[in-house]
C-alpha cells in the first residue's frame, strides 16, 4: 500500500514537473518575444541616390523596432541588434525589412573612455516653454546627461550645447536635413572638429500644460475650482535621444522618454538643470528622472561599442591619435588603424579594409603614437582612424 502511494506520489511529482516545465517554456518564449521584433523601414530615393536611402530606410526600422521594444517593456535597442533581413525598391521608394533582437548579456566592462560631444535639444514647439520659465532646457539637458556620462569613469564628455543639429527641422529628427536633402554631414563634422567618437543629440518633442479638467455647475465650488485651475494643471513630456556614431554618421541608439506632471508644472525663470531649485519642482524632478534614464540607457550600451579615435598626424615615421591617458589606453594598447573612405562615410558604412595594427610606445594626458606593426606609415594619412582589436 504504502509503495502504490508512493508511487502515486512520484508520478504526481512528475506530471506536475512537466506542467511546470510547459510553463517554464511558455515563459521562456514570452520572454523572447518581448526581446524581439521583425519591422520595416522606408525611404524616399532623393538625389543622394539608392545608398543614402538605404540607411534613411535603416533608421526608419530601427526607430520602428524601438517603439515595439519599448511597448513590450524591453530595454533600450542599440543598432548593432538590427539585423537588415530583406530590402527591395518600388518605385522612388527603398524598403527594408530587419529583425530587432536584445541580447541578453548585461554590461560590458569598457576599458576605454569613449569621447562623446553633447549638442543643444531644440524645443519642437517654441510656445510650450513661456518666456518667465527656465530657459536652460535646451542645453541643460544635454549638458547634465553627459555630466553623468563622465562620471560613470566610462566617457570624456564634450559640452557642444550652444549648438543643435535639428534647429531647423526638429520635427524631423534625428533626420538632418541640409538644401531639402537628408545628410549626416553635420554629425560627422562636429565629430572631428570636436575628435569626439560619438555624438549626443535630441529633440524635447512635448511640454505642453493643459488644464486638469472643464469646470462644470455653479456655485462656491465650481468657482473654488475655477481658481484651482489657474494652479493645477497636467504638462506632459516627451523628450528624443539619439547618439550617433562620430566616424560614420551611422545612427546608434535612439529612444523617446515620456512622463507627465499633475499639479505645479512651471520652470521658475533662472532654475538651472540639475540644480537644487530645479529638481526641487515637480516638473524639474521628472526631467531629472528621465536625464537618469537616458543616461543609464547609453552607459549601458556602449559599454560594449569598441572605442576609436582619430589620427592627428603623421611624421618621423610615427603615428599620433587625438587620445591618451584619460581615455585610459597606455602603452604596448593595439589598435586596428582605418583609412578615411569619403563615399563610405557618406551612405554610414565607414568600414574599409584595415591599414594595419597599430602598437603604442608613448602615451600623454591627452594625445598617444606608435608604429604600424610590420607596416607602413605612410599608408596613414591625418583624418584617419584607429579602433579597439577587440570588443570590451
């Protein structure tokens, strides 16, 4: 008796383990396919010609599968995760389908500081911010994300915030627009002037204050609320960040943060970002939230993007790149060493065969040089770039 129970017992055991297991493997599944999206992208073929639509279709699939990520409560994407599955042209338009797939792994260790410029985050409605609220938004939020950058101890922040690339045409970013055509030349020129291996941009898309609700009836209360209205009131925010790889063009990360304010929305005049006074607001405190997030988000990423710098200058039979010991390289570091490609630069590509592998003698605060090991320098030319051998 006591065996058949026994027995019983195990087979329940079992049949519930197998239960559990179908669970396990449902869950499993859940969990891929809120790591995963198929999308498509698309782009009108303008007189840049097939190539710049193709990476204008990218994009558009990667801000596409951002979006469903988002939804489905997954992380930020980073475009090393989009993989490009079919692309055709119909008509003046070019299309691409990609699969978006988040890997698992957490953060990688950086071993070097990656060299990144923050540019001003244009308001897309001017209106929304009146002329007695803080007017440090735009360059204040750029400027406290990449403060947060640096000190993480993974990036060298450089503060371009007087300036913006969507000044003109914020409603269309992180599409920069320049005689009526799409172009990245604007992120790859304030990268080298700037030696920056990344570039920091954004838009604040929505800041809009809408009363709380219509007042209704008569009397002490529909007044009293009438009053209230004037000090209460909903502002809703959505703020886009991009960071753009400096060398390509190419776009690395995009995400939109939104939140909402219920009660006193105003910005003081002469609160600055990240000050006391100005996270002490209700409106304040929310964006410093979403400072955080994005913050978090791009430190996390590119902790696992290879690093590269320029090369400043060639002579003596040696090579000098625009980075040293604060970006934590030292010697006996090697690098592969590229050629600058125009046209590859031009359509995000940025790849061209490797000129050699670069080994270094002698480091500096800021400026490092080395030889091509078994090669020739002279194939190197000022302008062109060196990268990490292998991935953090």
């Amino acid at each position: 008796m006591h065996y058949k129970a026994g027995l019983a017992g195990l087979l329940l055991t079992l049949l519930l383990a197998g239960c559990g297991g179908i669970n396990n493997s449902r869950s499993g599944a859940e969990a891929i396919n809120q790591r995963q999206a198929t999308v498509q992208g698309s782009a009108v073929i303008g007189d840049a010609g097939v190539e710049q639509a193709r990476q204008a279709a990218i994009n558009d699939a990667i801000a596409n599968a951002s979006l469903q990520l988002k939804r489905s409560g997954a992380d930020a994407l980073l475009a090393s995760d989009i993989k490009v599955v079919d692309e055709w042209q119909e008509g003046n338009t070019y299309h691409v389908q990609a699969l978006a797939v988040l890997t698992e792994q957490g953060a990688c260790h950086a071993p070097y500081r990656k060299k990144i410029v923050a540019t001003g985050f244009p308001v897309m409605n001017a209106d929304q911010i009146s002329g007695n609220e803080s007017q440090d938004l735009f360059s204040g939020i750029p400027r406290e994300i990449s403060n947060r950058l640096m000190e993480s101890g993974d990036f060298v922040a450089r503060n371009l915030t007087s300036s913006a690339l969507y000044h003109n045409r914020p409603d269309l970013a992180p599409e920069i627009m320049v005689n009526g055509i799409v172009s990245n030349s604007a992120i790859l020129d304030v990268a080298r002037r700037q030696n920056a291996q990344l570039v920091l941009s954004g838009v604040i898309r929505d800041f809009k204050v809408e009363s709380t609700e219509y007042v209704r009836g008569s009397g002490v209360l529909a007044e009293l609320k009438s009053v209230m209205r004037d000090y209460i009131a909903r502002r809703s925010i959505g703020i886009d960040v991009f960071v753009h790889d400096g060398f390509t063009g190419a776009l690395l990360f995009q995400h939109r943060y939104t939140d909402s304010i219920l009660g006193d929305v105003s910005l003081p005049s002469g609160y600055t970002v990240g000050s006391e006074r100005f996270d002490s607001t209700s409106a304040g405190h929310k964006i410093t939230q979403i400072i955080a997030m994005a913050s978090d988000d791009i430190k996390d990423l590119f902790g696992c993007y290879p690093f590269a710098a320029r090369v400043s200058r060639v002579e003596n039979n040696r090579i000098y790149i625009a980075a040293g010991a604060q970006d934590k390289i030292k010697v006996g570091d090697r690098f592969k060493v590229y050629s600058v490609d125009t046209y590859a630069s031009s359509v995000g590509m940025g790849f061209t065969d490797p000129v050699g592998i670069m080994v270094l003698t002698d480091v500096g605060p800021s400026m490092a040089a080395g030889n091509l090991e078994g090669g020739d320098q002279y194939r190197v030319r000022p302008g062109d770039w060196v990268r990490s051998v292998e991935m953090p």
